[in-house]
C-alpha cells in the first residue's frame, strides 16, 4: 500500500487552534474570527488540469495511473508528477502544466488571464465544471497528443465549505460572498461562490493574478463577508 501524502498544517490553522487555546486558558471573550468552527483559509491555485483516464492514457500510455506527488488541503486530492504541454492559438504554448488528481469525469484546464492572453485564448470565468461553449485545446504528452473540444477556463473565485462553515456564515451551497483581503494591497473580491459539501474544508481559492494583485501571503489575513 502507497503511503499517505502528507499535507503541512497550514500557518492559518495553526494560529487559529492557538488563539482558540490562549483566549480560553485566559478565560477571555473570543474576537469573532475565532469562535468560526474552522480557520479560514485562502489559497493562491496556479494554473493546472483536471483530465479523465482515458486522456492520462492517451498522454501517458495505456493502463498509466496518476503518481501523487503532493497532498492539497482538501482531503483525497493531489497535485500529481505528471505535466503536460498546453498547444494553444497559434501554436503558443505552456509546458509543465501541472494534473491535479485523482481523475474525474471530465476534461478541464483552469488558466489565470494572463495565462490565457499569452496563449492567444478568450476564455470566459466558470465554476468549475462548467465547460459548455468554452475553447478547447491541443494536450501534449510523452506518449501523444489528446484534443480537448471544450474545457478551458479562468475559474471563478470560490470557498469550499464544510455545512459547519456555511451556517456559522449564514450561507448555502452557490450563494456568494465577498472576500476581504487585508494588508498594503488590500482589497475586496466580490461574488465569490460558496460550495458546500461534507467532505470539504473551509478553503477559499484565487487564481495567480488575483493573488499577486492582492499581495496575498501566508500571514495576510483575511475575512469572509455575506
């Protein structure tokens, strides 16, 4: 049996379990982002793919599996070993594109905007999932080539929430929030999509360029606003 993909505790976690300790050793009132059930999280998520197995094989070769390489926050998902090549317009392309696994249903490639305007792309802003009427492309593997007809996207900010989450926020599964980003580059994101799920954890999730826009890092923090 392959052994678990271990996933560090991320620096929010952490100061949000500590600051539950202190306040109540001390036997002090709770500041409110402290009596959330869960820590929020922002992740910054760079460009990747979501493929089906039968387009792993076609890239990789029949029967290949995806080789986890690294464990992302929400539980059974995984950035893989394996990239690929992106062909876009004109013959542009990305290399390395990262696969996120495991496998799922569908064919999908989530680009940042200036990912897409390097590519020569007009891609719309979609859950994800939503594929219908986006630009297709050309995937590139060792072992040959795979053509998407459809499935490339800039995906539209969300949380993922677990039903704990969305009633302490007094929200439901695609309702929208808005997300304030504190620090010098402070700003807010407004319609930012709620999904809500048991399986998930209270992770909200923005593409490179609204990370770097925000001056998002580790300790930056951050408020969810109905």
């Amino acid at each position: 049996m392959a052994a678990p993909i271990l996933q560090p505790t991320p620096r929010a976690v952490v100061e949000h379990l500590v600051r539950e300790q202190v306040y109540a050793r001390l036997n002090l009132p709770q500041p409110a982002a402290s009596k959330a059930p869960n820590a929020l999280l922002v992740n910054i998520s760079a460009r990747h793919c979501h493929l089906t197995q039968a387009a792993v094989e076609a890239l990789f070769g029949p029967g290949h599996q995806l080789t986890p390489m690294k464990g992302l926050y929400q539980d059974g998902q995984y950035a893989a070993k394996e990239s690929i090549t992106l062909i876009g317009p004109r013959s542009r392309i990305i290399s390395n594109l990262r696969i996120l696994g495991p496998c799922r249903s569908l064919n999908q490639v989530e680009l940042a905007y200036t990912d897409a305007i390097a590519l020569g792309f007009d891609i719309p802003v979609r859950m994800s999932g939503d594929i219908a009427g986006t630009p297709g492309c050309m995937l590139m593997g060792p072992n040959g080539y795979f053509q998407l007809e459809e499935g490339v996207i800039r995906a539209q900010p969300h949380a993922h929430m677990h039903p704990n989450d969305a009633a302490y926020y007094g929200v439901k599964h695609l309702d929208t929030m808005k997300l304030k980003v504190n620090g010098p580059l402070g700003m807010t994101f407004d319609n930012l999509v709620v999904r809500v799920d048991p399986s998930f954890k209270l992770e909200v999730h923005i593409d490179t360029d609204e990370g770097n826009a925000c001056g998002l890092k580790p300790d930056t923090f951050c408020e969810l606003i109905k």
